[in-house]
C-alpha cells in the first residue's frame, strides 16, 4: 500500500494522545512491517513521546528543516531517533528553544511530502488545540482520530472536535473516534461512551490498572506485551487503519512496495464531476432557491444565513456520499455547488477573468470564450441543460423578468455593468444559449489604445480636437469591433462643465465627468407593459437641457430623434451605429430613420444626416483579434442626391493577414478636412501637420 498520514487531535489535554499515537505507531510497524515515523507535535519542550519511550534525546524538526530538500531519503531517515522497537522519532522544538516559534506551516507540510519516500506510516501526536500548523498537518492526514476517555467533560468535547472538524469540511470516514481507557469508569462503557459522543467508536483500547507498571523503560503494549488486552485493542486499531487505508485511500508512491498481506490500494479515482452532478441535484431538491433568491437578494443577513444552511447541506450531503474524502477537493466542492446554487456557477470564474472580454454558452456543454480578441474553446461546462436554466433565471429574476416559453427570449444586466442575453428553447433548437458582453473594469483611454495599436498619435490629435470643438460624431462598426469602448473614451474629452446626458439601451458608459445624467432604457414586465424606449428617453433628454447627448446605439427610430437633435443646437453629440464602411452607416442612418414612420424622402433625409453629422470613425475587429480605426471620414456635403464625404485618416493593410498578426499602417490621406474652420471658431488648434500623408518614425504602424 500507499504511504500514509495518521494524526490524533484534541482540543484538550489529558485524553491520553501520546499514549495513542506511541502504540498504534508500534503497532503499525509490527503488522506491517513498513518503516514507521512518529511526529511529536506537542508543545515544545514537552517531549512527551521520548519520556514515554524512554530516549534521553529526541531529534527535531528544527535539526532537519532547513536542509530538507536537499537531502537524499537515506539521510533524511538518519535524522530520526530510532525506538529499540524499530520506530523513528521526530519531536517539534528541543528544550534549548523554550520559546521558539514554530515552524512554517508550508515548509512543514513539504516536509511531510518527502518523508513519505521513506516511510509508508506516518503517526503526528498534534498536541491540542487548532492553530496553523495543526490545521495544515489535518488537511495532510489520511486519517484523524480525536480520543476520548469515560469522563462527561472528556466526551463532551470529544463530541464538539467531531462537530468542530465536520463544519472545516473533514469528511467524517477521515475523522474518526477513538476511544481510551475503556473500563475505568463502570457506568460509561463504550456503548455509553459512543452514545455521549454522538459517533461510532473506530477503536477502543482498554483501561489498564498496572500500566504504569507496564510501561516502565521505554517499553510498548505490542512491542513487549503481546498477549495483553491493550496490545489486542491497538492490534485490532492497526488492522483497521491498514483496511481502511488499502480500501478507500488516495495513495502516495513509495519504495518498497505494498505491505504483506494487503494488496496494492487503488488511487482515489472519484469522479468529482459525477458527484457534482448528483450533490447539485440534491440541492435543487432540498432547497427551493429560486424563491429563496429573491428574498434575500437585499439582505444581507438573510443572504448570509442562506449560505450556511446550503454550505451545512453540501456538507451532510458529502458525507452521505462518502465518494471524497480529500479535504482539498471537498473544499473545491463546496465552493463550486455554492456558486452554482447562489451565484453564477463556472460563470463566476470567467466574469473575474480581466483578459476575457465576450462568453458565448451555445449549449449547456460547449462554451466559447473570447479572450484578447481572439474567440477560443472554453474546457468548462455546466453540468446539464437544468444547471444552465438555473444560472439564466438567476440572472433576470432580480430584475424582475422571467424567461420561459412564453417569454424565451431576455436581454439583462449583470451588476457589473455585463451585458447579457439569454435565448431558450423553442426559440433556441439546440437548448438555451446564453451570451455575455464584458466591459473592462478600467476605464480605457487614448493612452492605452495607442498602446493596443488602435490608432495613429496624429489621429489621437484630431479626435480629441473634434470633441472639443464640438463635432457631431457617428461611430460606425460591427458587432464586438469596440464601438463602445471607443465611445467611452471619446466621451472622456468633453468638458467637465458640460451636462451631459447617456442614453442607453443598457448603461455602459462609464464617464467620470460630474455632470452626467444616466438614462436606460426598460423592456416591457411580464404583462407586456412599462416599456421605455430608446426614442423616449431621447426626446425626454431635449427637455432636461443637455449641452450633449450621448446615445449608446441607434438601432432604430430614436435615429430621427438623434439627427433632429444635432441639427437643433445639441452639437457635441455623440452616437454609434452597426455598419461596415462610413458610407454604409449613412446608408443604414437612413433607414432606421424610416422606422419612425414618417412620409420623409431619402433626399430629405440625407440632407438631415448631412447637416447633422460631421465625422464618421469606421472602426474594425482584425483577425489577430485587434481592434483598430480604419477610417476618419468628414461628412462635407451633398451632390444631387448623394453624400460626399472625406477621408481624413485610413488605415491602409500590407501583405497578407494572418490569425496571429495584420499588418499595415495608419495614415493621412492629405485631406484637409473642412471643419478645421469651426476648429478656429471655438478656440481648438490643430497642427495641420498631422494631416499630411507621411507619418514620423513608424508611429503610425500597426
């Protein structure tokens, strides 16, 4: 078999610990036959396991730990005190560090690690009472055993360790009792005993009258008195530990092979998804949560009691199921079921992930990921189609929706800012699907797109000259090309003194300006009514006295609102539109405008656009994932029925492209753009070397 961790905690001293640890590791050795190594961790100095088998002097882990790891396994057993019996001591702190501190959790544990390619048992008296380095040694241990003697004080925190290490997540086939000096008091026998405990004795040893007597010299029960009622009760607590550990232990490689008699132990191979699967289930089950949620979605108390009576549930369910035992992944486990019962699920992990900017769920059991601007396979999944259900409705029941087949389809919100949409069947074929637009936490300005190769330092110029001057600009681009990440930083150059107004299908914008009224839009409720439209919101603004107006997208037609706005004193403003070139926004312009059902003639309609918008910034998703601006184009006029426009800046690609890299250059087209006149008007310089074709020192490549 495997090597081995068996630790004896207590809260309390006086249960008998030393006594325990110093026989079960004799016993161990004795049974089979495999190189044993106790560890006494008990307060320094206190040296109990060397008083108790009689060695003059113990070697410490103070001797061995800093030179742990470079030491071959031989050399680390010649650091132990070896026992007349065979056993290897190692004690915590000799008595000439009475005040020593004691050792680093971390470089202990790694000790362990390489100990275990020396011996396959190894027995730690931790002492009493939790701290760092007992709860980092419990978290190691293949097996815990808290003792317990027939005394009611005893036995009552005998029940409370229990108790204790169950709430830390310790599966209970870990944690086991032990019971000691069994007998010494008539009216406590070990039934009693188990019953004042509330568990199960794993082992019981036997009081002993002449034990002082017994165990004079150093001497054992299994190593000196082989017949004895005690050394039956350690031989039948080894057998046990040794069974237990060949039959359900995850294993660690040693030399030397399995122990006599045991067959070789297999690794834990407990499919941690599988049982996921089943605890998740058993939760919907016990827990109604959907209802629950809502409750406590403002409360913070409630929210909080609702998570340790499901983290109490996740626990009882583990132990029922008895599949994981390893603390580690228990932990994981409850980690992962509370966010999937409370939170957002694998959702949580890829929301905190700063360098994934979309999350594409197409099915329950295919998400994609786009990261750096480069779309990729997620390895995650939820666990079913009903796992998926449960994260959407948790999503939009806060904002009083509801998606089902009456209502398949919802666009949302997450707190963050996150935009979602959520599509289900019948709508949805596959199952439901669910898409999520992430927006940086970090508000991006022109430094960093520069940086990112969006744009020219001499396009940077005349943008931000453009804003202040108050031009009306239109952001064309496709979906996920960074229309709105470019709008927020644009929006950043507007004066703080301005009242500015946002309106939004869902709020985005992050502008740090003082003076900044936020409007969003609302969809309808369950009964189809309360809805507030983009249109609404921007004929509202006209009447709150905005000095520019900011409109997330014109998708429809809010379009004419948002062209009479600018064409009546609102200059300044700013909006962003879905197309593929300046003149196919002009294009699209023109037909949302139609939406708005009035009898306009497209030539009426260009003339609008025309006198409203001054510049157009086409921008563009390469496919190394960048986002770059490809066009700068001045809106300068009409000829017969048709626009004219200028382009001031474009970005001109060289060779051919690659998934890994797009290359090419921005630069100016000699465009002197028109409207450098309302440049000079409102006090706005810009040097007109930036308009000239060459660009400086590669500057302007990407």
């Amino acid at each position: 078999m495997a090597s081995a961790l068996v630790s004896l905690y207590s809260s309390r001293g006086g249960v008998g610990r030393t006594f325990l640890s110093v026989n079960l590791a004799v016993d161990l050795l004795l049974e089979t036959r495999d190189r044993t190594l106790l560890l006494d961790l008990g307060q320094p100095v206190s040296m109990d396991a060397a008083h108790f088998l009689n060695l003059p002097q113990v070697n410490t882990i103070e001797q061995i730990l800093p030179s742990a790891g470079r030491l071959a396994p031989a050399m680390l057993k010649s650091f132990a005190t070896s026992h007349s019996s065979g056993l290897d001591v190692l004690g915590l702190y000799g008595p000439r560090q009475p005040q020593a501190a004691p050792p680093d959790p971390e470089a202990l544990a790694a000790l362990i690690e390489r100990l275990y390619s020396v011996y396959a048992w190894i027995v730690t008296d931790l002492g009493h009472g939790f701290n760092p380095l007992a709860q980092r040694l419990l978290d190691l241990s293949d097996l815990i055993l808290v003792p317990a003697t027939p005394e009611p004080l005893s036995l009552a925190h005998a029940k409370a360790d229990l108790e204790f290490l169950r709430q830390r997540n310790y599966s209970q086939e870990t944690v086991r009792l032990v019971l000691n000096r069994v007998g010494e008091d008539d009216r406590l026998p070990a039934q009693a005993m188990e019953q004042h405990a509330g568990r199960e004795a794993f082992g019981a040893v036997p009081f002993d009258k002449g034990a002082a007597a017994n165990l004079a010299g150093g001497r054992t029960y299994p190593g000196d008195l082989p017949r004895h009622e005690v050394t039956k009760a350690f031989d039948a607590l080894s057998h046990a530990v040794v069974t237990l550990m060949a039959q359900g232990r995850a294993g660690r490689p040693r030399a030397g092979g399995p122990a006599p008699g045991v067959a070789a132990e297999p690794a834990e191979t407990a499919d941690l998804d599988a049982v996921k699967r089943s605890l998740h289930q058993r939760l919907l089950e016990t827990f109604d949560l959907k209802y629950a949620d809502m409750e406590v979605e403002n409360d913070p108390a409630k929210r909080e009691e609702l998570r340790r009576d499901v983290t109490r549930q996740i626990i009882v369910l583990l132990d029922e199921s008895s599949a994981i035992r390893s603390r580690e992944a228990r932990d994981r486990l409850v980690g992962e079921l509370l966010q999937d019962v409370l939170g957002l699920g694998l959702l949580e992990d890829l929301l905190h992930d700063p360098s994934i900017s979309e999350i594409m769920v197409n099915s329950y059991d295919t998400i994609y990921v786009e990261r750096s601007g480069v779309i990729e396979t997620s390895t995650r999944k939820f666990l079913s189609e009903r796992h998926l259900m449960r994260i959407i409705e948790r999503i939009v029941a806060p904002l009083g929706r509801k998606i089902d087949t009456s209502t398949p389809m919802v666009d949302a919100r997450l707190a963050d800012g996150s935009r979602v949409n959520a599509i289900i069947p019948p709508l949805a074929v596959k199952g439901a699907a669910l898409t999520i637009r992430k927006f940086p936490e970090k508000k991006l300005g022109f430094k960093e797109l520069l940086g990112y190769g969006s744009l020219s330092s001499q396009m940077e110029l005349f943008l931000q000259a453009a804003v202040l001057a108050r031009l009306n600009i239109l952001i064309s681009g496709g979906t996920g090309s960074g229309k709105t990440t470019l709008l927020n930083t644009l929006s950043g150059c507007i004066p703080s003194g301005e009242r500015i107004i946002t309106v939004e299908d869902s709020a985005e914008l992050k502008l740090q300006q003082p003076h900044v009224i936020t409007l969003e839009a609302r969809p309808p409720n369950i009964e189809g009514k309360g809805e507030v439209t983009i249109r609404d919101l921007v004929r509202n603004c006209l009447r709150m006295r905005p000095d520019r107006i900011v409109v997330g997208e014109c998708r429809g037609a809010e379009a004419l609102d948002m062209l009479q706005a600018m064409n009546t004193g609102h200059d300044g403003s700013l909006t962003t539109i879905h197309a593929n070139s300046a003149r196919e926004a002009l294009s699209r312009l023109e037909t949302l405008v139609m939406y708005a059902g009035f009898e306009l003639t497209p030539r009426t309609i260009r003339e609008q656009a025309t006198g409203a918008i001054d510049v157009i910034i086409q921008i563009k998703r390469f496919k190394d994932g960048k986002r770059r601006i490809i066009q700068i184009t001045e809106v300068t006029g009409m000829e017969a029925d048709v626009i004219t426009l200028g382009d001031i800046f474009v970005f001109r690609q060289e060779g051919t492209p690659t998934p890994q890299s797009v290359r090419g250059a921005f630069v100016a087209t000699g465009y002197i753009p028109r409207c450098l006149a309302d440049f000079e008007d409102r006090g706005v310089s810009v040097p007109r070397e930036i308009f000239w074709t060459a660009t400086s020192g590669g500057e302007g490549r990407a």
